[in-house]
C-alpha cells in the first residue's frame, strides 16, 4: 500500500462516523415518550396482575392500551384497594 492510499482510507473511515441521515435520528423528546410510555405499560401489567391476582385475559388490553387501562382501573376500582407497589 503507498501513502497516498492510506491517507484514503482514513478519510473513508471519517465519512462513515455519521452513518444515520439526520432525517432517521431519535429525537430526545422521542426516546422521552417511549421511556413515559413503556414505564406506563409495566404499571398496567402489575395492575391487570394484582387486580386478578394472576394471569388472565386482561393482560391484553392492558399491554396494548396501557393508559387507558390505568385511567380505567383508577376510575372503577373502590378506594380500599391500594395501587402502590411497595
């Protein structure tokens, strides 16, 4: 290999650090609402666990409309069941 190629290479290499088009990148507030959402899911699951003391068919609708299911939880249940989880 001469010189010349080397210095070849090592631009190519330089090219390549910026591999996602800025069109494609995760936005902060993005990666924000998937990590607010997912923290959301696994609370409706405990809630579906705890409300039928096991696992049952509610499981679905609470992986698949999470928010919706811990609004509908807080919204039926009576006010001696406690949904905190410590």
């Amino acid at each position: 290999m001469k010189d010349g190629d080397k210095d070849k290479v090592k631009v190519r290499i330089k090219k390549k650090d910026n591999i996602i088009p800025s069109s494609r990148r995760i936005s902060d507030e993005s990666r924000i609402a998937s990590l607010l959402y997912t923290l959301i899911s696994f609370y409706a699951v405990y809630l579906c666990f705890r409300i039928n003391k096991g696992v049952s068919w509610g499981i679905i609708p609470a992986l698949l409309f999470s928010p919706l299911y811990v609004i509908y939880v807080y919204a039926t249940k009576d006010k001696k069941f406690k949904m905190n989880p410590f």
